[in-house]
C-alpha cells in the first residue's frame, strides 16, 4: 500500500508542477498604483488624471476604432461614462493602436468615431505607445478601474466589461458595474480580474 | 473491455491488498496496475478516433445540407475534447477570426505545416472566434477564398472569462494564440507566429 500511496503522491506532484511552469509577470496586478499621463485627445488638447481633481476613481479604457469586440462595446462604454461620470469615476479612453500598422485608428478615424456615436469621455492616442505596456494591456477593449487616494490611483480592478460581447441584453454578470460599485461604498470587490478576448493591441 | 470495468477491476485489486496486505501481492498488483493502465491508454485512443471520424462525417453532412455553414460550431465544453486528445500526434490549435490582421498573416504558415502534417504525424486545427454576425458573411467566404485545407471550428461561447483561463491560466485573450500539444506535454502562446518559428516550437515536442 505504501508504494502506491508514493506513486500517487509522485504523480499528484509531477502534474501540478508542469502546470505551474511559467508565471507571466507584465503590467499591473490588483493594488498597484497606475501611473499618470499627459495624452492628447482628439482635437490635441492634453488630458492627464491629475486634471480631474474631484474624481473618486476613473475607468481607464483602452479601446480603437477597429476591432470588432470594441465595436460591440462602445455603447456600453458610453453607458459607463454617463451613469459614473455623476459619481465621480469617469471614462478615459486610449487608443493603444499604431496608426502606422492599423491605418483606421489614426486620429481623424478617432475623431470621425468619437463624433458618430457620441462619445461622452475623452478619447485618447497613447503617442509614443508608452502608456499601454505600463498598465500591461495586451488588447481592446481592456478595462482598469482605479481608485484615487492620497499617494495616487491604485489599481482595483482589471479586465472585461462583462459576461456576454455578442448580447448585451443576454448580460449575467456586469464585472466592471459591480466592482464600481463596490468601490464606491467601499466594500471589497468580488471578482477583481476577468478575461475576454480581444485585438492584440497593434505596435512594434 | 470499457474504461468502466477496468476502473472496477481496478477498485476490486486494492479492495484485495488492503485486506491480504503483503509485499508479494503488492509486486504483483504494481504490475497489474501497469498492464491496466496500458490498456486504459489503448481504449481511449480509440476512443478518441472514434469522435473524430464522427466529427469528419458531421463535418460531411453539414457541407451537404444546404442551410449550414459547412463548419462544425462549438460551445467551450464541445470544443475541450479538440484540446485533449491523448493519441500519439502533437495537435497544433490556433486561435483566430478574420477580423484579426495578425491572425490571417499567420495562416499561411500554419496551413503550411498542416500540409506537413501527415507526413510529420502532427495536425492543425484552426479555430475561429469570428462573431456569430460574420459567419455567413465574412467566414465562410474566407475560407472559400484562401481555399483553406486544416480542419476549421467555430468557438462561440460568450462566457469567456469562464473558459479563457481553462485554455491557458496566462491567456489575458488576445488573439492570434496557439496552443500546441501532445500526450506528455503543452505550450501555449499568445503571439504571432513565423513559419520558421511555428516549425521549431512544434520540433520541440518531439
């Protein structure tokens, strides 16, 4: 008995050890804090966090013109902004893409979006793309709610707007309306990171 | 012999040593052990052939209706399988759509080694998260167009957060991805791929 009780725990412990091989580290985890920035929107005028002095938190989003999964997110995007703007966490958003590989996310395509669907938050270009690989997103629509305090932003939650792309009206779980949510009254945030696909974030 | 009655038999042998209780029977049951594991592997690659010929055939019957798409659409539970096949190929399966720029740069490569494939022992499973919306108008097309020859399904389940982390804990869920495996071991990247990449990667499995 005793040599098979051996065998099972060598077994046990081989497969759980190639499973845990590679931890990725990139970007930001939950409690960090999220660096600041000075981006230009649409028209050129700079935007950074800073410049919100009355917010709670923010909604940093980044999202383009071009991916399809944005595309059936932006309306809900523009529901975020305006039922959280009120309360203190606005919408930002980046456009992490290279216009130089993805030509339809160049400004004036922003710009022509911004303007067709009403986009109530500022619409920013991660120049440079220095911001994106900070923050760790690797494709759009990727959501980081933040939460000022004293020493900056930290970092609350990560990751998808909620449990269904295709039908918003076939929605189960809102992630990033109850991790607001939770923020605001200061409760613990249940379900603090979420994963979706997405368009790889185009860059060199 | 079924997985059912060789798990039994496997129930009764350590029922056996717990009661008789010495080293002998125990050199003997290690042995039996073995000879049933091998067996178990022998039903399940049947097993997993048997789905497969079935899945070509539904595969056939869905090009012959007229109303379908021609391509076999899965939920994460219907795809799973595809990702688990315990036969002695190394199974190549990239995530695309059509909408993805990168994606598309890369199937070239990986139709290319599809084509190697019969030869080399290994095979390609190309698997779309096009949206239900681009199916009949974009995908579908596609595949015509590119005149593509690997085996291609459909993924569309919209809880992703659920089956993301079930492909690969690190996957954030960008596409292109690929997941490459075989019987004793699986890697997983999310990148685009070179051909010559792809190739030396799938080497390494042998």
């Amino acid at each position: 008995m005793k040599y098979i009780l051996v065998n099972f725990v060598f077994i046990t412990f081989f497969l759980s050890y190639t499973g845990y091989l590679k931890e990725i580290d990139k970007g930001y985890g939950i409690g960090d804090y999220a660096t600041d920035f000075s981006l230009p929107d649409i028209n050129g005028k700079k935007v950074s966090l800073a410049d919100y002095k009355d917010a709670k938190g923010f909604l940093v989003i980044f999202t383009c013109n071009t991916c399809p999964y944005a595309i059936a997110y932006e309306d809900r995007i523009i529901d975020l902004d305006k039922k959280y703007k009120t309360k203190g966490v606005p919408v930002i958003a980046i456009n992490p893409n290279d216009p130089n590989l993805q030509p339809s996310d160049g400004v004036e395509y922003m710009k022509k979006r911004a303007m067709q669907k009403g986009f109530t938050f500022p619409y920013l270009v991660d120049i440079g793309q220095e911001i994106f690989p900070q923050y760790g997103a690797t494709k759009t629509p990727h959501v980081y709610l933040l939460e000022k305090n004293k020493l900056g932003n930290v970092v609350r939650y990560i990751g998808t707007i909620d449990d269904n792309y295709s039908n918003a009206s076939a929605v189960k779980t809102k992630y990033v309306e109850n991790a607001v949510d939770a923020m605001l009254k200061g409760e613990e945030i249940s379900i603090t990171t979420t994963r979706a696909i997405g368009c790889s974030i185009k860059s060199r | 012999m079924s997985a059912y009655k060789i798990l039994l038999n496997l129930f009764f042998i350590i029922v056996h040593c717990i009661i008789l209780w010495d080293l002998e029977t125990i050199a003997m049951i290690r042995m039996i052990l073995c000879f049933s594991i091998l067996l178990f592997i022998g039903c399940g690659i049947k097993e997993s052939k048997k789905t497969k010929s079935e899945t070509s055939e539904l595969v056939k019957n869905e090009f012959t209706s007229p109303d379908s798409l021609g391509i076999p659409i899965y939920n994460f539970d219907e795809l799973e399988p595809l990702l688990n096949k315990m036969d002695d190929k190394i199974h190549i399966i990239n995530f695309w759509a059509t909408w993805c720029g990168p994606c598309i740069k890369e199937l070239p490569y990986f139709e290319k080694i599809n084509q190697e494939g019969k030869a080399n022992n290994w095979e390609v499973i190309l698997v779309s998260l096009d949206m239900p919306s681009m199916w009949k108008s974009k995908l579908v097309p596609f595949i015509k167009a590119k005149n593509l020859r690997s085996e291609v399904v459909v993924l569309n389940d919209p809880d992703q957060n659920n089956w993301i982390p079930k492909i690969d804990k690190n996957w954030s869920g960008s596409i292109p991805a690929t997941l490459i495996y075989n019987r004793k071991e699986r890697k997983f990247y999310e990148q685009p791929f070179t051909y010559e990449m792809l190739k030396k990667e799938i080497q390494e499995f042998r």
